[in-house]
C-alpha cells in the first residue's frame, strides 16, 4: 500500500511539472541549431527598424522589419557585403483579462538603430514559429538576433 501511494505522489509531481513546462516560454535555439535551421545568415548593422502594431484575439502584436546592412555573408546564397536585408520579427503582448493562455510573447533580444548583429533567418521554411513561403526573411526562433561588437575603424 505504501509503494502504491509514492507512486502516485511521483506521478501527480510529474503531471505538476510538465503541466509548469507547457506554460514556459518558447525556448530559445542553441548556436548550433540557430545556424542548421537558418536558410541565411548574415553580420551587418542595423540602420533602420519599421514597426506596427495591432489588436487580435486579446493580444496587441507588434509586428517589425529591420534593414540590415550586410558586413558579410556567413550562410546562403544572394547577400553580398554592402546591399540590404529586410528581415521580419515580431513581439506580441497579453492585453486580455486574466492571465494569458500558454504560448510564446515572440522574439527576444530585439536590435536597436545602429546596433552590429549577426542574423539568422530563413527564406521560404521554418523559421521557429510557423513556415513561410513567400520570399522574405523571417528572424529564426526567439532568439536569432545575436548582438556583436562593432569594429573600430582604424
């Protein structure tokens, strides 16, 4: 009878557990499987940041694109040092009542203006969140901005 009920208490622990897992935050990629899932991936400085925002289904979106002027090109075809990327990200906030459902708020470690980043995005696949197919690049998971150093010029 006493082995029966540690059973249960291990699994009603177990239950509380993945059931506090499922309400987590998206988690973030390591670098390994940021650069595997990325289509490109790029070191550039960020010149501009165009952003909306939007009510839907108790949540205000905050949907972005960050021009991005290309230093080098580390992944994919197409991005030659000096020319633009236009990359979409997007953020988003409960605004409900209550508590919000389970789910992601979107990326983290947004760019700023003037901000030295490596990219890792993808054109036409996965992108973390959902697929996407029509020739933009979108920001890979929660985490595919990654800030650097700038370069001193000498």
């Amino acid at each position: 009878m006493l082995v029966l009920r540690r059973d249960v208490v291990l699994c009603g622990l177990l239950l509380i557990l993945m059931v506090g897992a499922a309400r987590a935050e998206k988690a973030p990629l390591s670098p390994e499987e940021l650069r595997e899932t990325a289509t490109h991936v790029v070191v550039g400085e960020v010149e501009q940041i165009f952003a909306r925002q939007e009510n839907a289904n108790d949540y205000e979106y905050t949907r972005y694109v960050a021009e991005v002027r290309v230093e080098k090109s580390e992944k994919g075809d197409g991005l030659k040092a000096g020319e633009l990327m236009y990359v979409r990200y997007w953020r988003r906030r409960w605004v409900g009542p209550g508590d919000p459902p389970v789910g992601t708020s979107g990326h983290r470690g947004l760019p700023s203006e003037g901000q030295a980043v490596r990219v890792h995005a993808v054109r036409n696949g996965y992108d973390g969140f959902g697929r996407t197919n029509d020739g933009g690049f979108n920001v890979i998971g929660t985490n595919g901005f990654e800030a650097i150093e700038k370069k001193r010029k000498e």
